[in-house]
C-alpha cells in the first residue's frame, strides 16, 4: 500500500516514516528542499520536494496513494514572522485535506497537538473533551494548531476520512533539531540549567507516537481524536529522572513566575527589534503557567497505544545526545 507522508524530515515524522516502513508501506514522502533527508534514504521512499504550502505540490506527492499522514508543522516557540507559521500550519493543513478529498484517500492521519486542547486547574489531567476556545490559545504555534484542528474537523464533518492524533511532549533519540524539549535536556546534560520556573508536561516516547499513528490510520474513527501520551511529571521530576541517568545534580532552586515573566516581556521586545530569538522566550514562560497534565486512556483502550517506561525514554534521548555530540563535556 501505497502512504502519502508529510513532515519525514522531523523528529516525530522521522520515526512515523520508520514504522510505516517496517509494516510495510512505500512512502511517498513531501519534504522541502532544505531538509535533512539521509534516514529517509534506506526506506522504501520516495522523495518529492516540494511546499505543504503549494497544493500542486502536494497533489504530486499524493497521487497515487490510498492513505496519508499530515505530520509536518513550525514548531518553534518564538517566531519573528507568526504569519508563515499560520502559512504552513493552518493553509498547509487545508491544502493536504483537499487533496485528500479530491483524490479520494481511504484515510489520513493528522498530527494535531495536545497544545490544542483544554487544559484544567492544577495537577488533574485534561482529555479531548475538556472545552477550550481560541482565546486561550498562547503564542502563534498554538493559535495555527487550533486552527488547523478545526479545519480537520470540519474535512471530517464534510466526509473525508480524518482522523486527528494530538501527541503530548515527545522525548526519545533522533531529535537532532532539537525541538524545544530536546534543547532543556541537552542544556541540563550541559549544566546550562541552574534554575527552573516549575510547569508540568505529559511526556510520552515518540516511538510511542510514530506507532499511535498507525494505530490511528488501522483503528481510529473518522472525526475522533486521540491524545498519543502516557506520564505526567513536574519539571523537578523530569530533573530528578535525568539526575538519575546522567549522574549530573538536578537543579533545586525555583525561580518565581512573575519576575521570570517581567524579565521576558523585555526579551521579547528585544528580539522583535532585532529579530533575534530571545534567551527567555515570553510564549514559553506564559505556557508555564499552566500544567500540561493529559489522559491518554481513550488510546491506550481505543487504540492500544504502548506505555514505554518514560524512564527508558529519557535515557535512549540522553545516550542519543551524548553520542551525537550535543554534549560539550
């Protein structure tokens, strides 16, 4: 069979293309001409360069496939031009769900996120039915993701056959960008990191996830999301795992929340003056407000969903990292 794939070049995307390989599919993957390719090139995949953002391009791509996975986005937490995140998010989303619709795909897999969904008060776990509107949506990454989702959401209600899979926070090997989790390990394996300002994270294995989307694509429900995550932790907690592994002290001392958010609030006018991503990011520090506590049940029953250690996790990142000299000691 015959898998349209976008966003192969990307952690999550790399290891998705991974497990569509080894079930067996041939890959038709979109990926620009800039982007990292190499482990793309022992699978059965074919690569066509293009834009999710050019619907020619897309339709290039996906022609003669039965089923896809829409992986690709900006992720970043700062960006000194929020329009092309919306460019490639939101337009780059509708454009592959069209496609989609006009070619006919069995099915097709998007890669929304749990940044996405409502959030509760505290430490209680929020699942895909928790209400959240637009307005609490912080920064443009997910602001384009909610809008994304909804333009999934309405392909599915028109009967295209989507399903939406909104994974948690991702750890693992291969993230070699790395995303903005990957970088607070490597700065910790680095001892970069003296102090913290305490947030709260569902972390899961993206092998995890690669494998809840094709549990997605085989079990799923048209119009149905799918948290991909497993365990809640505190930032401390997270550290104190990492201490474990790594031998290096996990830091103790817990920065106050509103000086933190002062000092990012002049970061960020610096760096929309220079264009420069700022040390503290202001998105980054109003998202550590809240906890982004999840409850994965509803795949784990619904699609049997792994539940790897995240301890595991954590150490083939850390031993990832070190191998591949993210390491300066």
């Amino acid at each position: 069979m015959k898998a349209f794939i976008t966003g192969a070049s990307g952690f999550v995307g790399s290891h998705v293309a991974q497990v569509l390989a080894r079930k067996g599919f041939q890959l038709r993957a979109l990926v620009r001409p800039t982007s990292r390719v190499s482990h793309l090139l022992d699978l059965d995949c074919t690569l066509i360069f293009g834009d999710v953002r050019n619907k020619k391009d897309v339709k290039i791509a996906m022609s003669g496939c039965e089923v896809g996975f829409h992986v690709a986005a900006d992720y970043r937490i700062w960006v000194p031009d929020p329009e092309q995140m919306f460019a490639i998010n939101v337009s780059g989303t509708e454009n592959v769900l069209a496609v989609a619709k006009h070619l006919g795909l069995k099915k097709l897999v998007y890669t929304s996120t749990v940044g996405a969904l409502g959030t509760c008060r505290g430490e209680i776990a929020a699942n895909e039915n928790t209400p959240v509107t637009f307005d609490e949506m912080v920064g443009p990454y997910k602001k384009s993701k909610f809008l994304a989702e909804q333009v999934a959401m309405r392909f599915a209600q028109e009967g295209v056959p989507v399903v939406i899979v909104n994974p948690t926070t991702p750890v693992g090997p291969g993230d070699w960008k790395p995303t903005p989790t990957g970088k607070i390990i490597v700065d910790f394996l680095n001892r970069k990191m003296p102090a913290f300002l305490e947030t709260g994270l569902n972390l899961v294995d993206v092998r995890d996830i690669a494998l809840g989307h094709w549990l997605a694509l085989d079990m799923g429900k048209t119009g149905e999301k799918y948290i991909l995550g497993n365990q809640n932790l505190s930032l401390a907690e997270i550290f104190m795992t990492l201490e474990k592994i790594s031998g290096n002290p996990a830091p103790r001392f817990q920065l106050p929340y509103y000086p933190v958010l002062l000092g990012a609030y002049v970061n960020d006018v610096i760096a929309k003056a220079t264009k420069k991503p700022p040390l503290i990011p202001l998105d980054g520090v109003r998202m550590a407000k809240k906890h982004m506590f999840f409850d994965a049940s509803k795949a784990v029953r619904g699609l049997g969903l792994p539940q790897t250690p995240i301890s595991k996790a954590l150490e083939d990142a850390v031993h990832w990292f070190r191998k591949n000299g993210y390491i300066e000691n």
